[in-house]
C-alpha cells in the first residue's frame, strides 16, 4: 500500500516538475571549441541551469548552424528560431551605432579591467541598453573579446610600414586608424574569403581580434605578427535574449541568469589572459614570427593612428550616424571621466583639467566639438599628456 501511494505521488509530482523546466534555445555564429565558445557553454551557461535548479535549461547551437552573426540580432529580436543569440555589434552597425564608440580607442585595458570597463560602461550609460531593447532584445552577458594584432604577409618593421598595403580590420574606426597610418582598408566579410584574399595577394595584412585569425589559420598566410594585450579592439560578445521571452521568465528565473553572469564575469579576465599566453605560444609554435610591443611602440600607434582626427564625421554614413547620435547622452554621463579614472593612472592636475573640459562640452553646442574634445582628452589623458 505504501509503495502505491508513492507511485502515485510521483505520477502527480513529475509532470509538473517536467513542465516548470524552460528549455532556451541559444545560436552561435562560431564553432563550440574556442575560448569563448567554451566560457559561454562550459561556465556562463552551466551556471544558469546551476542557479535555477534546473528550471532553465540552454539548448545550444554552434557554427551558424541557425543564424550567421551578421544575422543574430534580428533574428533573437525576432524571437521566433532563437531565444538567445551572441550578437557582435560591429555586425549591426547601423542598428547599434553607440555601441561603436567602445571600439573608437586604439589602446585600452586587458583582461579583468576590460570586464570590468564594459560592465561599467553597460551600467553608467543606460543608453547602450536601451538601442539593445529598440531591437527587441535584452543583455543578459558581456563577453569581452581579446586585443587586436597586425598579421602581415611581410615582416613588419613595427608600426610605420603599413604605407600603400591593404588591411582588413574589424570596425570603421579602424579603417580610420590604418588610413591615418597610410594603408588602405578593404572591406571583405568576415570567413574564408579572407583567407583567400591574402593567399591571392590582394590583401596584405589584418587587424583584427587574435582568436579569430587564429580561427580562420591566418597566421599560415600572414605568419608576422605584432600584439599586445593593450592593443585595443573593443571587441564585444553580447549574450542577447529576446525580450518578450525575458519579460515572460519568472522573478526567480531571472534573477538566477543574473547570479549566474555575476558568477562568470569573476572568472572571466583570468580565462581570458591565461588563454591569451596560451594563443600565443601556439602561434609561435606553428612558425609564425610574433613579436610583442611595447609601451614605447604602443604610443608609436597612438600617435599614428591619432584619435585627434575625427573632428569631422565624413562622409561614411555608419561613422557620421554615430558621431552625430553621441553628444544627446554623453552629456548624461560622466562616462568618459569613468573611464579614465578606471582604467588609467591620473594625476590631481589631470583630474582637473578633465573637469574642465567637461564642463566646456556641457556649454558648448556644436555637437560635432562636443565629441572632438572627448575624443581629445581620452586620447591625452592616454598619452600623459
């Protein structure tokens, strides 16, 4: 009798534990494999399902297999193949032009302080959420990519030989770094056909995030490399869930994704720079010839790529679009001023003369001055001036 009656709870209790389980469907662009891949499955994602209990369960798909990145934010915005996404903005460039001012630094912080820059970035400017969500979506994890690296078919005599060649690199602002170092930006999308482009000699270099040359085996076609964990790319992997699903999860549910972001981002920048030793061993290890830059190199990149110039928008509709939306919450914000003090070693003196420059940008109402000005006080702040 007593075993019946146990059969029988269980009969009641198991369809409604089977039901309360949300099954989210999650698509990725990349192949499950690399450092990212495996951070977003084999810790963010696990710990979702370990902070629920077991009530949120992540159906991952890898390698494009339901959305190409240039795709993914439509299609989680769309919420009807996917529910969650990895969404690159520099992809969907016009429907998220204020997350292009992360890129527009040619220097930057590494592993924990990039994690911690982006987060506080996300959390001081609510205006990088909101442009997510007038698409439908929700970020629910930042994953930070890794610095940036020249890979040349020639050898690189540092970082004044890119005169006349042709680079390909990841954002507009830098094409506008390599434009101002002399060389030509090309545009070809992101895959094979990069490959093939330096094999045929029609593209002579690339700047782009190390991982991802390293996912399409750059370095056996432009095996000279130059890199440095400050060279900075910007590069941003946003977990993105459609909203309408995000809306329709419960408190608890919710509340357990966030836990679980918490608990990844404390991991992350020690993933990330123990991973970065590990790249570039294997890079050595395959015959490519990487060289290291200094401090002294760095601010060689600076001053070529020189950040001063953008005083005019131009002419490319990607780059004016931005420039022109930036000022209308950047005057919200003490962003920049953040930014600076987070991530950089200021002075009192330079603490004032930031102040102040501020306070100009705040009365001053050409918006096309307004965003030279941050620009150039990011940019001498960076070179200690």
């Amino acid at each position: 009798m007593k075993r019946h009656l146990i059969r029988l709870f269980l009969a009641l209790l198991l369809p409604g534990l089977l039901s309360a389980q949300t099954t989210l469907r999650y698509s990725d662009h990349e192949p499950l494999g690399n450092m990212r891949t495996r951070f977003f499955k084999d810790v963010f994602f696990a710990a979702v399902e370990r902070e629920s209990k077991g009530r949120l369960r992540i159906e991952d798909h890898w390698n494009g297999s339901i959305s190409t990145g240039y795709d993914a934010l439509r299609l989680v915005g769309e919420g009807k193949v996917t529910d969650i996404a990895v969404v690159v903005p520099e992809y969907t460039a016009k429907q998220l032009p204020l997350e292009q001012l992360l890129k527009s630094f040619p220097t930057g912080p590494s592993g924990d302080r990039q994690v911690a820059f982006f987060r506080r970035a996300y959390t001081e400017i609510p205006a990088l959420s909101a442009e997510l969500g007038k698409n439908n979506v929700v970020p629910i994890f930042l994953g930070t990519g890794y610095p940036a690296a020249f890979l040349n078919t020639q050898p690189l005599r540092g970082l004044k030989s890119f005169q006349g060649q042709n680079w390909r690199t990841a954002s507009f602002w830098h094409e506008d770094f390599l434009r101002n170092a002399q060389a030509n930006p090309v545009s070809i999308p992101w895959g094979d056909g990069i490959f093939k482009a330096i094999q045929a000699k029609s593209l002579d270099g690339l700047l782009v995030n190390v991982d991802s040359a390293q996912d399409l085996n750059i370095e056996q076609v432009a095996p000279n490399i130059l890199i440095s964990r400050n060279l900075w790319l910007g590069h941003l992997y946003i977990v993105a869930m459609n909203r309408v699903t995000w809306n329709g999860l419960a408190p608890e549910d919710r509340e357990s994704i966030q836990r679980a972001a918490q608990t990844a981002y404390t991991h992350l920048g020690r993933v990330m720079d123990q991973s970065f030793d590990a790249m570039v061993d294997d890079l050595k290890k395959s015959g490519a010839k990487v060289g290291l830059l200094n401090g002294r190199e760095l601010k060689v990149w600076k001053t070529i790529s020189s950040i001063r110039t953008y005083r005019q928008p131009g002419s490319r509709t990607s780059r004016a679009k931005t420039l022109k939306r930036l000022p209308r919450y950047l005057e919200k914000s003490r962003y920049f001023w953040n930014y600076v003090v987070a991530t950089h070693q200021t002075s009192v003196r330079q603490r004032a003369t930031l102040t102040n420059r501020l306070r100009r940008v705040k009365s001053c109402r050409a918006k096309r001055l307004k965003v030279a000005i941050l620009a150039a006080h990011v940019d001498s702040v960076k070179r200690g001036t």
